[in-house]
C-alpha cells in the first residue's frame, strides 16, 4: 500500500468516526468540518487538501447530514453576498454616527465660541464697573475729607 493509499484509508476511518460520534483525537462537540477530520486523523495542517476529492465527500456528506436535520446550508457566494450587505450596513451606521458626532461638535464649538465672546463682554464690563466703584470710593473718601472742620 502507498502513503497515498494509507492517508485516504486515514481519512475515510476519521469520517466515519466524526458522522458516528465516535471521535478519539477531537472532542465531541466540534463539527463535522474538513479541518475536524484532518485532525481525527491526526495529519497536518491543510495535507487532507491534497486529496480535493475526499475534500468535495466531506463537503458532500456534510451537506446530506445538515439537509436530514432540516438545515439549509447556503452557496458560498450567497455568505460572502450576506457578510458584504452587513458590512455595508454597518458602513453606512459608522457613517451616520460620524456626521451626526461632527455636526453636534460644531454646534459645541459654535457654542462655546458664543459662550466665550459673551464671557470676555461681561468680563469687561465687570472691569470697568470695578474702576467706576474705585473712583467712586475715593471721590467719596475726598469729599469725607473735605466736610471735616477744624475744632475751635
């Protein structure tokens, strides 16, 4: 028997153990894939691609297995069609989110600008009643001081 031959009967013993239940090398839970009957029988990393067409019978029975539990398995280009409307989706709601976060900072920015020039007007006004109060203060200490007489 070849290496070839040997790995395929590998494979095949794997199969029909993981469609059983009956698994040695991966646990029970993990299903039914190309990568779970690769590593059933203990082989590397992406060798059971070597041999596509034990790689189509386990897509194959896969496929029988999910149609006898009721389950639709869909295309390939109908998952990628499915993932590219989602990420558009999600593009669109990053976008939307964008805008409106843009638009609610110019508003603050717009704000906190009016707010500012209204600060610095109140400040200036709060400035020059502050020198009005001074000059008063000492025209009223002058005009104290000017009222006192001289005691005879």
């Amino acid at each position: 028997m070849s290496k070839r031959e040997d790995t395929l009967i590998r494979l095949e013993m794997a199969l029909d153990r993981i469609v059983k239940g009956e698994v040695k090398n991966i646990p029970n839970t993990k299903k039914l894939s190309v990568r779970a009957v690769e590593l059933e029988a203990k082989l590397g990393d992406g060798s059971i691609y070597y041999y596509p067409e034990f790689v189509d019978k386990v897509k194959q029975v896969k496929k029988e297995i999910a149609e006898s539990q009721g389950v639709v398995i869909k295309p390939r280009a109908d998952q990628l069609q499915d993932k590219l409307s989602k990420e558009k989706r999600s593009k669109e709601n990053l976008k939307d989110k964008y805008t409106k976060a843009s638009e609610k900072l110019a508003s603050f920015t717009s704000h906190n600008f009016h707010m500012d020039d209204h600060w610095v007007k109140e400040n200036e006004k709060v400035k020059r009643l502050e020198r009005e109060n001074q000059k008063l203060k000492e025209e009223n200490h002058m005009l104290r001081r000017d009222n006192i007489s001289a005691i005879k």
